[in-house]
C-alpha cells in the first residue's frame, strides 16, 4: 500500500529562481523534495494532490487531461512565469476518486479548465521532473472544517492499493508575517507549534483528534492565523487511519519552523 505525505510546497516558485537569500532559506526543503521520489516504495502510478491554494464550496476535482499551469504568484522575475511542467491530468482517475466520495456521503464537483497552482506545479517540478506521472488535484472545501478534510482523506484510502500517491501540499508554518521577520530571531509560538505537531503526527491513536482540535495547540494561531495550509495535512493524515506517522522533513525557512510527514 502506497504511504501518504504532507509536505511544505516553499515560498512561491522560489526553489527555481538563481542561487541568492531567497532561494539559500528554502535549500534545505528543496533538497529533501529532490530526494523525494527516491524515498518512495515503489513509482506511482498517479498523484493525487491537496493543495492549500484552492478552495471551492465542495470538494472539486481537476479532471482536465492536461492542465496548464496556474501562475498564482506575484513579485518575482519574469523567468518565473515562463516555468513549464506538461505532467498529463487524470480524468479517469478523476471520475474514480469523486465516486469514493460519494460512496462516503461526500458530493463533490469537477472542473476540466483550471490550472494546476502552484501548490502542485512547484514542489512536483522539483520532486518530478520528468513530468510523466498522471496527476488530479482536489480542492479544499471552504469553511475550512478539519473533521470534514480528515472525511475526505479516509474516503480516499482505496486509492493507496492502486499505487496512487496521495499528497497533501501546505505549510506546516504559514504566517506571512512571521515569515517577513524572518532572520534569526527564535519564535517561541512557532516552536511550540511545531514541536506539539510533530509529537501529534507520530501518535497513530490520538492524531485525528489532535488535528480536530489543532487550534487549541500551543502557538497554533500564530502559525496559521488562517488554516487553508495546513488543511492538506488532514487530508493526507485521514486517508491512513490508524497508521503509523513519522516525521519525513523537519527543517527551519525563513527563521521559521517546517516540518513534514508521510503515514503509513
């Protein structure tokens, strides 16, 4: 049975752009995604992935054949909105995976003309370059309910025996704020998020209702004033109850925290 993962996506096309401050924060996630595919059990023969930047009224499936990308970023060189990555969409994977919705009392809904944004473009060019696994994204769903993301995530669990990768893409941290201090100053609430995030992903028995209750953890809000980055993780969490956790990735960006995770 294929593993899933949450993973830090980075900041915007930043693992792309020349070697200077803003690519050298974000080195150490692009070396562990570079490694990535090499850490799996076996290929995939498709990708599912969550990503934190899109949101629809319920959950909705891209079922293009072949999306473009979604350039959803701003401020940066011009070389960034030429990147290219022509991985093939998934229309029937598509179709199966809004029927193991709705077998679980969960209506969704598709679009065949969105992008990919670059909660999966980004880190799936670095991870794989090659661009030749099938891949379908899921939105998130607006309200943003853990409980409902976690629903979906088990929903999906069938998917893993038919070598399909699932992929939860957010961030561990997301305070844009936080993130524009920066430097070297230690962040207690960021810390202690990540440590008590860390300790709840490994613990198979308590971790759903650690992340229903996620706001409640220490330093929560300050680590996600708006929660749509870590949803993914509750997707990716759900679709392997019971399973173990580890930490795959725990590194610091920007000054801050970052940690990621594969189940079972």
């Amino acid at each position: 049975m294929m593993p899933t993962y949450f993973i830090n996506h980075g900041g915007g096309p930043c693992f792309f752009l020349p070697p200077g401050p803003m690519r050298d924060a974000w080195s150490g996630l692009e070396e562990y995604l570079r490694a990535f595919a090499s850490t799996l059990p076996e290929r995939p023969r498709a990708i599912v992935v969550v990503s934190g930047h899109w949101e629809e009224d319920r959950p909705t499936v891209n079922a293009g054949a072949a999306p473009p990308l979604l350039f959803d970023y701003g401020g940066f060189p011009e070389a960034m909105y030429q990147l290219q990555w022509p991985a093939p969409g998934a229309p029937a994977l598509a179709s199966e995976l809004r029927d193991l919705l709705h077998k679980a009392g969960i209506e969704s809904g598709e679009d065949v003309r969105r992008g990919w944004d670059h909660g999966v473009f980004v880190p799936m060019k670095v991870m794989f370059p090659a661009a030749d696994i099938p891949v379908v994204q899921l939105s998130l769903q607006r309200g943003l309910d853990p409980e409902t993301h976690l629903a979906v995530g088990r929903a999906l669990k069938p998917l893993r025996d038919e070598r399909v990768l699932i992929i939860g893409s957010g961030q561990s941290y997301h305070n844009m704020r936080g993130f524009a201090l920066g430097g070297d100053r230690t962040d207690p609430g960021a810390e202690a998020f990540d440590a008590w995030l860390r300790g709840a992903m490994t613990d198979p028995r308590t971790r759903e209702g650690s992340l229903t209750d996620w706001s409640r953890a220490p330093g929560a809000r300050s680590a996600h004033p708006r929660e749509e980055h870590l949803l993914p993780l509750m997707v990716a969490a759900g679709a392997a109850p019971g399973e173990a956790g580890e930490v795959a990735f725990s590194g610091h960006a920007m000054g801050k925290p970052i940690s990621g995770f594969r189940f079972g």
